[in-house]
C-alpha cells in the first residue's frame, strides 16, 4: 500500500447522509464497503440505543466516533447567554 492510509481506516460520519436513518447508513457503507461509522446521537436515539448497537454490530461495521448535537455547555438559555 506503499505506506498510505489504507481503507481500512475509512468511516462515513452520519452528518454526511443526515437524511438517511440509522439503518439506512449502515446499509450505505455496506454496501460502499466502507468499514465503519462516525454515529449522531440524535439518530441512535431515534433507533434506539440497543437496536442501533444491533444493526451496527450485525453490519460488522466498527463505529469510529459518537457525535452530538448542540455543542452547548449549559443546559439553560440564561447560561448560553
């Protein structure tokens, strides 16, 4: 591979298709053989913590990191300001 990344390494973060569900994602990167999954919580929510594990882990994917929404420190919009 003459010392490049290889594939391997590829993950699709679920932003890029945020239309797509969960399942729907992790149907994309199968069938794209691409070997894992940037996951939003909001979309594992959506599926399910334990359902979203299930399709992720039946796909063989690995998941490269688990991303939020928000990006907000504080949970008050008095605090935000």
């Amino acid at each position: 591979m003459n010392g490049g990344i290889g594939l391997d390494r590829l993950s699709l973060n679920q932003a890029t298709v945020k239309r797509l569900r969960l399942r729907e994602a992790v149907e994309l990167c199968v069938r794209h053989d691409i070997p894992a999954i940037g996951l939003w919580r909001d979309r594992v929510a959506e599926a399910g913590l334990s359902s979203a594990a299930a399709v992720v882990r039946a796909a063989g994917l690995r998941v490269s990191s688990l991303c939020r929404g928000g990006f907000f420190t504080v949970a008050d919009p008095d605090g935000r300001r």
